[in-house]
C-alpha cells in the first residue's frame, strides 16, 4: 500500500483548502485593502505611493484565488456543484471588481487626465471584490444554503441577509486594517503617518466586526453553539479567540511603537486566529449543516492525481512569490 492510499486524502485537501485560503486572505488582502484606502488619502502624491508598493506583487497574489478555486473544483465536487450556483451573482460581481482592478491599475500608469477615474475605478473595484467575499463568507458560515437532492434549491439573491451584508462591510475594515499595515511597515513620512490613522480607525472597526460574528453565529447556528459552548470543546478551542485578543492588542500597541513590521505582522495574526476560528466552527462540513467533506469529496483515484499536481505547484508558486517580495524589500518612497 502506498503512502497515498494510506493518508485520509480529504482531510489533507481540507487542510490544504485552508492553507490556500489563509494566503489569499493575507496576501490579496492588504491588496486589496490599500485599494479600498485609497480615496481616503488626501494627497496624490500619497496615491502614488500606496500604489507603488503593490505594483511588484499584485498580480501573483491573486494565484492563491484560483488554487483555492481548483482545489474546490476537484477535490470537492459534491460542495462545488453545489456552492457555485449559489453564490453565482457575488462570485461574478467579484470577479468584475478585480477585473477593474487589473484594468485600472495598467490604465493609471499611464498617466493623463483621466488619472484619477483610473484611481477611482481600483479603488471601486478593491470595495466590491472585497464585499463581496465578505458576503459570500457570512453566508457560508450562517448556513442558510438551501439543498434537495444534492443540488442547490435557492435563489440567486439568498445570499443577500443582514449578518452577510454586515461581514461584507466587516470584511472591508478587515482587508483595509491589513492594508494600512503593510503601508506602515513599506512607506514612510506622510504616508505612513496617513496609514497609520486609518489602521487604527479600521482595527476598531475589525475588532468590532469579529465581536459581531463572534457573537451572531452562536446565536443563529445551533452547530456552532454546540462547537464553542459545549465543555469538551471549550478547552481545545479556547486558544484562539486568546489569539486573536492578544493579536487586536499587539496590533494597537505596535501603532505607536518603533517597529514598522510589527502592526503587520499582528494583523496577519488576528486574520488567521479569526479564520481558525470559522474554521473550528464548520468543522467537518464542506458546506454547514449539510454536506460533510467525506460526502463532497471526490473520489480517491482523482483525489491522488490532484494531490500530486497540488504538490508540485504549490512549491513553485512559493518559491516565485517569496522571491518577488525578498526582491523588492524595503521602503517604497517617501512624500
């Protein structure tokens, strides 16, 4: 028997769907969170900045998107026929928004008059990628996906509630807290000063929004509120909302203190405490409350030559990504 027949190859892909998503989260995320920043900085000089210090990463760090996207589709067909339908109308304002992104940011580089629609258009695209991921995140989680006979039975807009609208808005603050991180630790003089003042008006907002999910999911998903309030489970997950306590403070602590990397590297914390958090929460479910991973998952001969093509991408892309950003270390600009 081999080693591959010998592992649970869906726990490994679940794993690795996490791991996936933890580095899109992190790093599209204060790319898309120095977007969503934009129109909130009075100088152009600033803009141009901000913008610089995404021109070498952008594009790489949505490869993560489309991994994870592959990762769905082939290791968990049963949730992808399921989940795509359901959130066709938020994927595609999504995928618009970063099309706009894309489109923008190539057309800003020219220059010209129309600089500043360009501007506007990344910073509108960054606002409604990320909203939407929100939304769809909210959703999810809430567990409101309606299914008969392994095929979504919704409509197009269930996903639209007051609790994903409110993790969308949440969402927003979040990547925009990560953003204002990274331009601490890669700018100085006013735009770093300017990042500053918006992480800590977006750490408050984000601190509040995680308050609000921490609190709403419990209350609306008796799943969840067996997960985190049942004795047996309380003890193993508590140290992750401690994390993510410790992490919101270190996060307000490092805005004042002498390391620029450390307001980043705190926020970074506090996403991946909150997402381990959300994962706890759905645990084992491909989609809660309805479809277990087992269930969802592929069968083991696809899922072996998935795993071996995911082996051997994942590798290189790091590789290729860690490069790019040991290459352009350092502080972007002053102003």
């Amino acid at each position: 028997m081999s080693l591959l027949d010998s592992l649970d190859l869906t726990v490994v892909f679940a794993v690795s769907a996490a791991f996936v998503i933890a580095l899109y989260v992190v790093l599209d995320g204060f790319d898309l969170g120095v977007g969503i920043l934009l129109p909130f900085t009075a100088h152009p000089a600033n803009r141009d900045v901000m913008i610089q210090t995404l021109a070498p990463n952008w594009d790489g760090n949505e490869t993560w998107l489309v991994l994870g996207a592959m990762v769905l589709w082939t290791a968990f067909p049963g949730a992808f026929t399921i989940l795509i339908p359901a959130y066709y109308v938020p994927l595609a304002l999504m995928l618009l928004g970063l099309v706009l992104r894309g489109i923008s940011f190539e057309f800003r580089a020219q220059g010209g008059s129309l600089r500043i629609i360009w501007t506007t258009t990344f910073a509108g695209g960054s606002a409604l990628a990320t909203f939407c991921q929100g939304a769809v995140l909210g959703s999810f989680v809430a567990g409101k996906i309606r299914v008969t006979d392994g095929h979504f039975a919704g409509g197009p807009f269930d996903w639209i509630t007051p609790f994903s609208v409110a993790t969308g808005f949440g969402l927003m603050a979040g990547y925009g807290l990560l953003g204002a991180c990274w331009l601490i630790w890669k700018t100085e003089g006013m735009t770093q000063k300017s990042s500053r003042g918006s992480a800590l008006v977006t750490l408050f907002i984000t601190g509040a929004a995680i308050a609000l999910v921490s609190l709403w999911t419990p209350l609306s998903v008796p799943q969840i509120t067996d997960r985190w309030f049942t004795p047996s489970h309380m003890l193993a997950l508590a140290p992750l909302p401690l994390i993510a306590a410790a992490a919101w403070l270190g996060t307000l602590r490092s805005l004042s203190g002498p390391h620029d990397w450390a307001p980043f590297l705190c926020a970074i914390l506090l996403f991946l405490a909150s997402l381990g958090g959300l994962g706890a929460s759905v645990w084992p479910y491909a989609i809660p409350g309805v479809l277990s991973i087992w269930d969802a998952a592929s069968e083991h001969r696809t899922q072996v030559i998935s795993f071996l093509a995911f082996a051997s991408v994942v590798p290189i892309i790091l590789a290729y990504v860690g490069f790019s950003y040991w290459t352009f270390r350092g502080k972007v600009g002053a102003s």
